[in-house]
C-alpha cells in the first residue's frame, strides 16, 4: 500500500518564521511534487522534483523553496513565512511515466499551515 | 502549458440522482487523464482515469468519457449516495512529468 506520509497535519507559525515542511513516500517514486490548496484557485504547484537532487520551480515558487537529498524525501521551506502563505499543503509522488509503470499520483493527507 | 478548465464548481443532487463534471484541456499532446476524489480533511485520491487511446471506461458507478477530437473529458457518477460527497478534481497529462489539475468540483449529495 503506499503511502506518502506528510510530518504534520496542522501547524501554526510567527510571520517571518522559517518554516519546513516535511513528505516521505514509502514506493521508490522518482517525481515528488509539493501543492498549495485554497478555496477556488483547486491545485497549484509550488514546486517538483524528478530525481535526487532534481528540481524545477511550479507556478507559484515564490517565497519557497525545496530540498531532496534522499529519492524518499521531498522539504518544502518557507524562508520567512508571511500569512498570504496560511493555506493547506500537499505533497505527492508519482512514478516517471513509462509504458510500464502507472502514471498516478499519491497524494499526503495535507499540512494545514496558519501563519499569525 | 497545459490549461484545463473544469464545471461545474459546485454540484448539488439528491441522493440517487446521476452527476456530471466537465473538464476540457488545450495541449492536444495531453495523453492521460486522472480524476480524483478529496473527502474533507484528507489529501486527493485517484478513483478513475483513462488514457487517449480510451475513449470510455466504466468503474461500477462511475465512467469516464473522452473525446479527444472536441479536447474534453467527464466524469459521471450514477446513483449517487451521501458518500459521494467530497471535492473531485480532474487532471490531463502528457509527456512531462506534472499533472495539470482543474479547480476542482464540490459535490453535495442530499439524502
């Protein structure tokens, strides 16, 4: 079964805190990705990783930034957290699409992040 | 990039009535299309997809329709229960290694 474990499901933090944001998944993935939710905007990507050390900014990298120093570990770093950044985060990972592997993505249960 | 637009944003039925959600995508390279259902207080999970070469395929209740011609792709759930109830995203994938995801549809099944 697999699982993409997301360190904590809820977490309040000072503006202008340094923030981590932790992901592991359990299936050998090569891509992980990290997602900001809010109330109608659905899923932007923040940022995504395809390989150790690999990765490529989203559509909304600003004021984050990533860290995969191991292929089952993916960061997500708030430099100085602001309260535009108070959102719920998701962390997925996914195989490199190939005719053999499938091409879902696993999703965490999500970090519901309050910057006061 | 891709660009996918999804509707309705909000979905109300009554239980056992069938519903429908509509997504459209703009990159005709686009080649995977998964849909995902998100209950309250939990992350996405893939319930369906289909890949380009599909133009329909059925899970108990729930089908998804592609038409790659008109660049669109549905979801229709069949007599629906309180269950159902949940935010369910769809997606379209090509070569690259990002899902792009729609807003996202809350279905409201009243019992």
């Amino acid at each position: 079964d697999v699982k993409v474990t997301q360190s904590s499901r809820y977490l309040v933090k000072r503006t202008g805190e340094k923030v981590f944001l932790e992901c592991v998944q359990d299936m050998d993935h090569e891509n992980m990705f990290w997602y900001r939710q809010d109330p109608g905007l659905g899923l932007r990507l923040i940022y995504f990783s395809y390989d150790v050390k690999m990765k490529e900014k989203g559509d909304i990298p600003e004021g984050y930034s990533v860290s995969r120093e191991k292929k089952e570990r993916f960061s997500l770093i708030l430099e100085s957290a602001s309260t535009n950044q108070t959102s719920m985060y998701l962390c997925a990972s996914s195989f490199k699409q190939s005719l053999t592997t499938s091409a879902e993505a696993f999703f965490g249960q999500g970090t519901r992040l309050t910057v006061v | 990039g891709e660009n996918v637009e999804q509707h309705p944003s909000t979905l109300s039925v009554q239980e056992g009535d069938s519903a429908v959600i509509k997504c459209t995508y703009s990159d005709s390279a686009s080649n995977y299309f998964p849909w995902y259902k998100q209950e309250l207080g939990k992350g996405p999970q893939l319930i369906i997809d289909i890949r380009s070469n599909v133009g329909e395929k059925k899970d108990q209740r729930i089908a998804v329709t592609l038409n790659k011609t008109a660049k669109h792709f549905s979801l229709h759930i069949t007599e629906t229960q309180p269950e159902d109830s949940a935010v369910y995203f769809c997606a379209a994938k090509g070569g690259s290694y990002i899902p792009t995801f729609g807003r996202g549809t809350s279905l409201i099944v009243h019992p």
